[in-house]
C-alpha cells in the first residue's frame, strides 16, 4: 500500500456492502518499516484490472486504524481525523465536522452495517468526542458528498467504520493517556472471534475541580460466529455513559453551570448469508435505548439569569436487509430495504429573566417561561436500488433509486425520492475521470425535536442536489494528485436557531442574541485540490479548498455560521522501525460574525435615554483567520511480552488564540453616553498530551 503523513488507504471487502475496493499497488521501492503508514485517498485504477464491484462515486476516502492513531488529533478520535479531509470544516473543539457546507448534523455514521444514535460525549458542550475507540476499528471510509444509494437521510455525507480484524487468538491493549485509559481485548478462535473494547474518560482528573467534573466511559463488544462456510453472526453493542458537568464561569456571582446525564445503549445483531457466488444478503436488528437529562443555571445578575430542564428518551427498533448480486464482471446490483419504528419522550421547563445589554435588545421580553411536552411516535422506512455497468474497458457507469418516509411527523405527502447517478472513465492506468449527480434528503429525526425553543412539530424533510466533477492522477516520483469540484443546492432547509454572538454557551436557547433562521433555500460550492507524496520514511500530503456556502433568506446570501473561502490542510510525517513523528496544519479564512450597536428610542418617564441594541446585517463580518499547528511524537519499545509505546502530542503549537466568538458589555460610566465594549472568547488553546499503550 502507499503511504503518506498519517492517512492512509486501504484494500479491503466492503463489509457493509461487498464493495471491493481497489487501490494503488505496493510500492516496492519502500524500505522496511514504511509498511502501514496511510495517504489521503489517493486511489489509482488499473484499467486492465478494473472491477466493477468497486464504488464508482466520487468524494470518497479512506482511513486506516494507524492513521487515526498517527495524526495529530486530540484524543485519537476517529471522528475527529475526518475534519482534516478536503472540504471539511471544524473550529477544533468540537469531534463533529461540517462537510462542504453542510451542517453537522447531516452526517450519518455507521458501525458494522448500524446506523449509529447520537455517539458523542458530552453532547451538550460541543461533543467534544465520540463515543468509538480508533482502536477497536479497522478503519474509516468517508463520503463527503456524492455517496451510493444505499446510503440515505443524510445531505451532506457518511461516515463508515468497521471493526478490527481479529487475525491472533488473543491480542489485548491497555492504554492511559490524558484523554482517556483504555482496555481492549480480542481473538479468533475456530469459527468465533471477539473484540472487547472499554475506555474511561479521564478529564476529570486532569482539570480543575471549579471548572466542572466530565465523566463518561464508552464501551464497544462484538462476538460472531461462522454458523457455516457460507453464514456468519455477528453481536455487537456499544454502550455509552456521560455524567458531565461543566462550568464556564465559577464565580458564585456570576456562576454558569450545566449537569447533563446521558445513558446510550446500542445493540445489533447481523446475519450475513452467501447464496451462492454471485448474490449475498445482510440482514440485521438493532435497538437503542437514549435517556438524557440536562440541568443547568446562569446567575449573572448583569445579563442573564436562567434555569432548565430538559428531558428526552428514545426508544428504536430497526431492521434492514441489503442484497448484492453480481451475475458478471460486467454487472453489479444492490437493492434492500430499512425500517426502523421509534417513540420518544420530551419534558421540557426553563426560565430566564434579562438585565443590562441582554435587556435592550428589540422585542426582548424582561423575562421569558417555557414548559412544553411532546410524545412523538412512528416509523421511518426506505427502499433503495442501484445497477453498476461496466459499459466498455474503460468506461463504468451506475444509476440508483432510494424512497423514503416517515410516519411519526404527521406530516401528508413527504415521501422522498431521491435518484443517483455516477460515471467513471479511466483513459490509462493512472487517471480516472468521474461526475456525479445525486438528489438527497434528510428528514427531522424522531429525536431531534427542537423543544428547548418552543417548537413540537417536525419539519418536512430537506433536498440537496449535488454535482461533483473529480479528477485524479498517479504522477511520476510517487506523487498523486486530485481535483474536484462540487455544487450542492439545497431547499426545503429546515429552520434553525442560532446565537449571533456566543455560539459555545452552555444554555443557549436562553441567550439574547439567539434568533430564528428560515432560509428559502442554502448552497455550497467549491474547488479541492489535494496532492501528495509518498517515498521511503518522509510523506507529506496538502490539500487547498476554495468554497462559498451561504443561506439565501429574505431574498439575500448570507454567509452560514462555517463559511470558510479558502482552506488549507498539510501533513508531514516521518517514521523509523521504533519512532514515529507527524506535523500537520490547519489554515482557514475566518468564520462569519455579526456586529451590534446601540440606537437611541426615545425616553423614559425619568426623562433618561433609552437605547435599543440591533445586531448589524447577520454574519456581514469576519472573525481573523483560524490557524493551529498540531505535534506528535511517539516511540515503540520491544518487551519481553509485547510492546510498549509511549507518546507525547500537542495541539496548538504556537498557542494561537482563534477567535469563536464576540462578547460583548455595555460601559455606562463613559461620558459621552454608554457605550459598548467587545471581547473575544477563543477556541482550543496549547493543549498537551501524553501516554502509553501496551500491546501484548
């Protein structure tokens, strides 16, 4: 495999899909050592060696286990490596990534063929990681766009991971590190195999008592049986438990605090069954049991001063069947069908009274009440279908249908339909040529009701359309380069509150600057351009993105809260039979912002001023560009039983303060009249790491 800075491809069999997935061959100039190092999807076809059971859509990527574990990433997530992809865009708190101007929240994330629920901790606080061991799976496979048919209710992208491969009998890691301790064990054994992953957050124990008490452990198990030559049953569960709290502001007059409680348990089973050669089937269940409850207070007597409680349980039930048949090297169909029926519980109170600047804004009441309850109920249910054609030795083309609906909306006529369609051509052995047209929607999931500000219906499912024109190339001197454009339209945009000014508040729906967005219709747009090198111990990749993504609303563009016009992405990494070491950057223009300004109305009864506060045109300007440089570091030490590896990170090198958001307070000791006075909170500041794992 070739390899480059910490990200890498993969060949493997697809085994959510039976996709088999080509990629570049072995590079036979590597010395020894630079074998498991990764790129960043760089696929080459050989034409003469084409398969036509390998994905055709464009906007994919794939990486491995070790990648994850190289890059210099906060906490090893598998999550989080993906923000350094092309087209990604993320503040660097948060595990959750937006994909070519999509939100975040329409990205799917699959585990061994389940549709994960909600798997982050502390969800209520940025998701600051999910709840997936990078070591406990074999690898990520990422769309950014453009994805299968297969692959439905999301706009924006998928992401797809399966277990590791348990190749020993026994294999066991014990792993502390800042960001969590960790326990995993797996082997095979005849025809049974086992993997026992558990980790336990440790930020508890390295932050300071006054600023909150993070708790959370995750925990991941899969156990499959070869029933015969040609059936498997795999059990999987995975577990996630958070008792979080966090505080912003310590100080018992100005105390802001949330404590949330979330209980995650996910359970599937799958029976995968070869009827013969050419057809296979995956049929599996799965049930999730979600309670979450979030407490929290602000008391600060010169702007806010609030309470909540908000409660929510879910309860799934699903099934799915997916089918490949593949009667020629010519052919390729998939086709299945999904259901999954669902019933949640919403009890909602909160109540917040204003003071100072948070008082002046237009229309603001001085204090604000809401209780609101819902018990929403019903299916969601799809059928796909897709035909892959290799029409000439060169040329290979796929079309493919999805229906879906939902039940529990009450919502008449909103049945989705969404067709895709995907071209590749690929003249010689180091190019391919590919376009992509696809029509996706995604409903308002059962869970996802936005009761906390007084809504209790769903909204109708929202459309993007993509176009997606790539090109990539296998140059001389173990370069790759890759191209792509894309356009996605989206309509029926969902409404949505946001905070003008302060988007990492721990109650935000009682914040003043917060307001209700609903967009007629949103677009995204954008070049990537990615090149890459990978010889002997020294690889680098780099990627540049120019893109625009904006909300048309009231008839004018506005630029989305992620805008980003250009970015760039850039990694180094070097390794030797025992050391490891990788650099990697992250360059974007700045995020949008609003401006805010006092206005005279008038006087009161005691003949003073009164003033109003009004935001200026939303997201009209622009915060200083985002910059972090991230370290690793690591060293591996041969054991009389196993190997030990120790290792040292850092994030934000060079201490850069990236503004998030704008803080603003109102001066009234200033003669001229009260003022107001502006400050900057700022995403991740230098944060080092260390650790060990032992292997054995």
């Amino acid at each position: 495999m070739r390899t480059l800075a910490g990200v890498h491809l993969v060949v493997r069999s697809d085994r959510t899909g039976g996709d088999n997935h080509a990629s570049s061959t072995p590079d036979s100039n590597k010395p020894d050592g630079a074998a498991g190092k990764s790129e960043i999807e760089m696929i080459v076809v050989s034409a003469s060696r084409y398969e036509i059971s390998r994905d055709l859509s464009g906007s994919r990527f794939q990486l491995d286990r070790r990648s994850i574990q190289t890059m210099p990433d906060v906490g090893d997530d598998p999550i989080r490596v993906t923000q350094r992809l092309p087209g990604a865009a993320a503040g660097g708190v948060s595990a959750e990534p937006h994909f070519r101007g999509g939100n975040t929240d329409e990205i799917g994330i699959m585990l061994n063929g389940h549709w994960l629920f909600d798997p982050f901790h502390v969800r209520d606080y940025q998701s600051i990681f999910s709840a997936i061991d990078s070591r406990a799976i074999s690898g990520v496979e990422v769309y950014t766009g453009g994805f299968p048919a297969r692959y439905g209710d999301r706009m924006s992208g998928v992401v797809l991971m399966e277990s590791m491969e348990q190749q020993e009998p026994r294999h066991t890691e014990i792993g502390v590190s800042v960001f969590n301790t960790s326990f995993l064990t797996s082997g095979k054994e005849k025809n049974w195999r086992w993997l026992v992953s558990a980790r336990r957050g440790n930020l508890d124990l390295v932050i300071h008592r006054k600023y909150g008490k993070p708790r959370y452990y995750d925990l991941f198990t899969e156990l499959a049986v070869e029933l015969s030559p040609d059936t498997t049953l795999s059990m999987n569960a995975l577990i996630a438990d958070d008792r979080v709290m966090f505080v912003l502001e310590p100080d018992a007059g100005e105390l802001e605090q949330v404590v949330s409680r979330a209980r995650n348990g996910q359970f599937w089973v799958q029976l995968e069954s070869h009827w013969s050669d050419e057809l296979v089937s995956k049929t599996l269940f799965s049930v999730t049991a979600y309670d979450k409850l979030r407490t929290g207070s602000t008391n600060d007597p010169e702007t806010v001063i609030s309470a909540v409680r908000d409660s929510r349980d879910v309860d799934e039930l699903s099934l799915h069947q997916d089918w490949t048949w593949m009667p020629s090297e010519r052919h390729f169909v998939q086709w299945g069908v999904q259901g999954t029926w669902g019933d949640a519980q919403y009890d909602y109170d909160g109540s917040a009274a204003f003071f100072g600047l948070s008082a002046l804004y237009d229309g603001q009441p001085e204090t604000v009440s809401r209780s609101a309850a819902a018990s929403p109920q019903g299916g969601s249910f799809a059928v796909y279908a897709s035909d892959r054609w290799r029409v000439t030795p060169r040329i290979a083309v796929e079309w493919g249908l999805r229906w879906d609906d939902q039940t529990y909306t009450e919502l008449r006529s909103d049945a989705q339909l969404s067709p895709r369609l995907n071209f590749l051509y690929t003249p010689n052995d180091r190019t391919e040529w590919r376009l992509t047209l696809g029509r996706y929607y995604q409903s308002q999931r059962i869970h996802e009701l936005q009761i906390e500000d007084g809504i209790t219906n769903f909204w109708p499912a929202e459309r993007s359309d993509h176009v997606i024109f790539g090109f990539r190339r296998r140059l001389k001197g173990h370069y790759s380069l890759r191209l792509e454009a894309f356009y996605k339209g989206m309509s029926r945009v969902r409404p949505r509150f946001e905070n003008l000014f302060d988007r990492l508040g721990i109650i935000p729906e009682f914040q003043a600057d917060r307001i209700f967005l609903r967009p007629q219709s949103a677009r995204s747009m954008g070049l990537e351009i990615s090149v890459a090198r990978a010889a002997g111990s020294w690889d680098w990749w780099a990627s540049y993105t120019l893109s625009k993504s904006t909300d048309r609303i009231d008839g004018r563009d506005q630029a989305r809260n992620w805008d980003q016009r250009h970015a760039f992405q850039g990694g180094i990494t070097w390794s030797s039979q025992k050391w490891t070491a990788g650099l990697a950057a992250s360059v974007h223009s700045a995020w949008p912002t609003t401006g805010l300004g006092l206005e005279e109305n008038g006087v009161d009864a005691d003949g003073e001023t009164v003033f109003l506060a009004v935001p200026g045109p939303r997201n009209a300007l622009r915060l200083d560009t985002f910059a972090s440089v991230d370290f690793r570091l690591s060293r591996d030490f041969d054991l009389k039983r196993g190997t030990l590896t120790t290792f040292v990170e850092v994030s934000n090198v060079l201490n850069r303060q990236n503004a998030c958001c704008v803080d603003w307070a109102i001066n009234d000791e200033n003669a001229a009249g009260p003022v107001l006075e502006r400050d900057f909170d700022h995403w991740l500041p230098l944060l080092p790491a260390v650790g060990v794992l032992w292997e054995f």
